[in-house]
C-alpha cells in the first residue's frame, strides 16, 4: 500500500519532503479501510435472517426449507447475537475477509506498477 499512497501524493511536495513519516499515516489508513470493508461486506452475508444473506438463501431455498427458514425469522436477532459471542462468526469471516484484504492489495500494488 505504501507505493498507492506515494503515486496518490506525489504532487504535494510537503508530504514528499517529510521523508515519507506523513504518508506511513495514510498507509494505514488505507489499509483500515479495505478491513473495515471487507468484515462489513462478508459480515452481510451471513444467512441469518436481520442479515442481506438470509434473503439470498430464501430466494435459491426449496419452498419446504424456505418455510423453516421463515420460521426462524424472529429470532434471527438472537441467534447471531449467540454466534458473535460464541466466536462462530469471526470463524467464518476471517477467511473470506484475509482473501478478499490480500486480492485487494494485490490489485492496488499491480495498478500502480502500470501507473
């Protein structure tokens, strides 16, 4: 990430001058924000019913399961709270999310070779 942020920078001769301690700030910041995007977005689809995921399940489930999924609905709340403090969720999470951070990073340092 410290090369996207020196070619995003590289025109303000102030951060360029500082010898690079300014931007290490925006390095991290960056790499915050593909994180925190990351959990969010794979956290979403989780298919427990307050979650964008169940609502993906229900459409490709069999009318049957469908039912039964429907019939958990109003205690999806409880039952994520129960798989947030198990620890259940950020099993399933990290994986996709250190996937998702690595093929991110990957992009932005291959974008700005070609820059």
């Amino acid at each position: 990430m410290d090369r996207v942020v020196r070619v995003l920078f590289k025109h303000v001769p102030v951060l360029m001058e500082s010898g690079g301690g300014v931007l290490a700030g925006f390095d991290i910041l960056f790499s915050s924000l593909i994180i925190i995007n990351s959990v969010l977005g794979v956290f979403n689809l989780i298919p427990v019913p307050p979650l964008d995921g169940h609502w993906i399940l229900f459409r490709f489930l069999p009318p049957r399961m469908g039912e039964a999924l429907a019939f958990i609905r109003p205690y999806g709340f409880f039952i994520l709270i129960i798989l947030m403090w198990t620890g259940v969720v950020g099993g399933i999470i990290s994986v996709p999310i250190r996937l998702i951070y690595y093929n991110m990073v990957d992009l932005v340092n291959a974008a700005v070779r070609v820059l």
